[in-house]
C-alpha cells in the first residue's frame, strides 16, 4: 500500500508537467512519511541534501557538460565534418555517412547527446539540403548520429548509470567503445539501404583529391588530443575517470580559447554548463530521495523473490525489460528512465546472473532509441530548433534507425562477449 501510494503521487505529478526532480523528490518523501512519519523524512532529505552533491565521481558530469560546451564554440565539430566528407563524400549518401562518423568522433570526445545534435544539426543538415538531399534523411541520420555521444565514452548516461548501480564508471565507459563503433556502421549501412531504395534522395556528392583528403587530416589533432586525455587516459589506467573529465575539460578549454578567443562565447557555453549541471543535480537529488523510500519498501528484493518463485525464464524476463526500457524512452528522458528503474533493475540483472556492465550498454542504446521516438524524442527536437525543419519529419527520418537498432540490440544480446572484450582488457 505504501508503495503504490509513493508511485501515484510519482505519476501523476509528472502526468501533470511537474519537473522529475520535484515529482521524485516529493513522492519520495511522501513515502517515507507514511513509512516512518516526518522525523524520517527531515533526517533524510537534511543529510541527501549535503551527501547527493560530494560524491568526488559526481564531479564528472559537470565537467563532461563544460567540456561538451566548449567543443561546441571551439569549431572542432565544422572540422571533423569537413574531414568526414572529404573522405566519404563520393560513395552514396556519402554526407549522410560523414554526418554518422562526425557524430561518432564528436562523442569520443563530448559526453552530451544535445550538444553532439545541435553540432550536426548547423553542420551537416544544411550541406545535405544544399546538395539536394530528402530532408526526412538529412535530419534523421543527424538525429540518430547525435545519440553516439550517450554510448561513445566519455558519456555523461554512462555515469550516472554506474553511480546509480555502484560499479566500475571506467569499465563501464570503455565497454560502450566497441558497441558505439558498430552503432556507427549501422547508421552507414541503414543509409545505403535507404539510399538504394530511393536514388533521389542523397545525390551524388563533390569528390575530392588524395591531396586535398591528406590535407584535411591536418585538422585532426584537436580531436585526437581531446580523445587521448579522455579515453586513452581511462583505458591505460593513467588516470581516474574524473581525472580524465577534468583534463577533457580543460584541453576543450584550451582548444576554444586558440580557435575561438571571444568571451561573449565563453560567458554563455559556461552557463549552458552550469544550468545543465544544476539540473541534473537537481535530478539526482530528488532521486535519491525517491530511492531511500525504494529501499525501505524493499521493492526489488521482493521483485526477485517474486520471479524466482515464478520459474519465468530468464531470457523472457530480459526481453521484457528491454522492452520496458523501448517503452518508456517514447515518454521520459534518459536520465529520468535510469534514474527511475536503475536501482530495481540493476540487482535483478545481477540475481538472473547477467553482466551488469553487459546490460548497462544495452540499457543505454535503448536510451538512444528513446532519444528519436516521439513524443519526447529530445534529439529530434533539438534537430528541428535549429534547423527549423518540422519535427514530424525528423521523427519520420529517424524510423529506419530505430528499426536497425533494435536489429542490433538482438546481436549484442545474444553476444555478450562483443560488448565485454575492451573492458576485459583493462588493467
């Protein structure tokens, strides 16, 4: 009873618009007013206050999301495409794949899926349009290819996820390497079906020279140096994951300051990081709250309980909550689905003995579906503000991809090793 009275009070503050951080915090509390009356509740939202914000790990997300905004002003993005359609601009649908291989170079080296969007969205959309491109493809491939950045380390998804679930935030950033490669090759490969079924739609592109390809490359290092302080700092081992946001940070910093020196910009990509950081925070605040009432309902354990007692097999169970997870992203963001099911899914993906760090990847492709699925398709909605194509069409572009990601999810699932080979290779 208690426990059904914390998740209404939950879904109907959010079925009527309130923030995620609001409705968890106080049909948080609400619960665990019912449970052990208000000196429970003041004990616990005085000491989450203080504790939620000094986790040395939480110091990532914000420096991810400062790193993120600076890669945005410095123009490095304007040159991992121009590389990218230098290269593939004459193989069919040859900008549709730049845009996919830009989006996976931006998220090795920028852990928001929003900043990657709105880079490709005044990168590649328009250079696409202008050579004729259907603009259902255009925007669809550059929805799509924004959501790398979620899976790509460093991933700000990923950190959360594994500080929800308490496992190794190294491990499981490396692990979303392997499965972000593969994620691009289907973006590619979803493009030249398109692409052969409709000719019209992507037009032959401008070819280029070796020389003038070799000379592009030229430009490469700003990403290469960004890419070594993050993950090759995380892979080796030379330094911790938050050591290594800071260094990304600060070499996107760097990189903005000699590419772009105006403080105008400046001044508005640090508030762009701080507000996105408060928010999450804010996020995180409310759910620990909403997850100190989870625990003392002992939802979870008596999940498992309940579906040991049952004999459903496992692999049933692991398809419906991949299901779950397609379902909720057509409605809630990213973050709030991970926040809301994470610590009851996550011990019951352990007791059905899966790998934790295997399902947290696919947990968070998922999460990209969620991002171009209507009707709260983030990523699309970003596509459409800055480029002002409608967002049905995006959403209508973005229908292939979903279906080819899914046809992934089946092979990562049945495969598990694809996903855990890198992050088994660590020291």
């Amino acid at each position: 009873m208690v426990l059904t009275s914390g998740l209404v009070v939950l879904f109907v503050m959010l079925a009527l618009g309130i923030p995620v951080a609001i409705s968890l915090a106080v049909s948080g509390a609400v619960g665990l007013y019912l449970i052990g009356g208000s000196h429970v509740v003041i004990g616990i939202i005085g000491s989450t206050a203080e504790s939620a914000m000094h986790s040395y790990e939480f110091a990532m997300i914000p420096l991810f999301i400062l790193m993120a905004n600076f890669i945005l002003v410095s123009g490095v993005g304007d040159d991992m495409f121009d590389i990218a359609k230098k290269w593939m601009g004459r193989t069919p649908g040859g900008l549709a794949h730049a845009t996919a291989a830009t989006g996976a170079a931006f998220g090795a080296i920028s852990g928001s899926s929003t900043a990657a969007a709105a880079t490709l969205a005044s990168t590649s959309i328009p250079g696409m349009i202008r050579q004729g491109y259907d603009v259902k493809l255009a925007s669809g491939v550059a929805a799509i290819s924004g959501t790398l950045a979620m899976l790509i380390p460093p991933s700000a998804a990923m950190v959360i996820y594994a500080l929800l679930a308490e496992m190794s935030i190294a491990k499981l950033l490396i692990a979303g390497l392997v499965p972000g490669l593969l994620i691009t090759l289907t973006i590619i490969l979803t493009v030249l079906l398109l692409v052969w079924l409709r000719p019209d739609h992507a037009p032959a592109a401008q070819s280029y020279s070796l020389r003038e390809k070799i000379r592009s490359l030229r430009t490469a290092w700003s990403f290469m140096l960004l890419f070594s302080l993050v993950t090759l700092t995380i892979y080796l081992g030379i330094g911790t994951p938050t050591e290594a946001s800071a260094l990304g940070a600060l070499g996107a910093f760097v990189l903005a300051v000699i590419r772009r020196p105006n403080l105008r910009v400046f001044a508005e990509a640090t508030v762009r990081a701080v507000s996105a950081s408060c928010m999450i925070a804010f996020i995180v605040f409310g759910a620990l709250i909403f997850g100190y009432f989870l625990t003392l309902t002992q939802v979870a354990q008596n999940l498992i309980t309940f579906l040991a007692e049952s004999q459903v097999d496992r692999t049933v169970i692991l398809i419906c909550i991949l299901g779950m997870y397609l379902v909720l992203g057509c409605f809630v963001d990213l973050i709030t689905m991970l926040i809301l099911t994470v610590p009851i899914v996550s011990p019951l993906i352990v007791h059905l003995g899966y790998d934790p760090i295997w399902f947290a990847v696919l947990t968070i492709i998922m999460g990209e579906v969620g991002m171009v699925t209507p009707p709260m398709g983030l990523n699309c909605f970003v596509i459409s503000k800055y480029t002002n194509i409608p967002v049905g069409q995006v959403f209508r572009g973005s229908y292939p991809h979903v279906l080819a990601h899914l046809v992934l999810v089946a092979i990562l699932a049945a495969f598990p090793q694809i996903i855990l080979w890198l992050p088994g290779t660590m020291n």
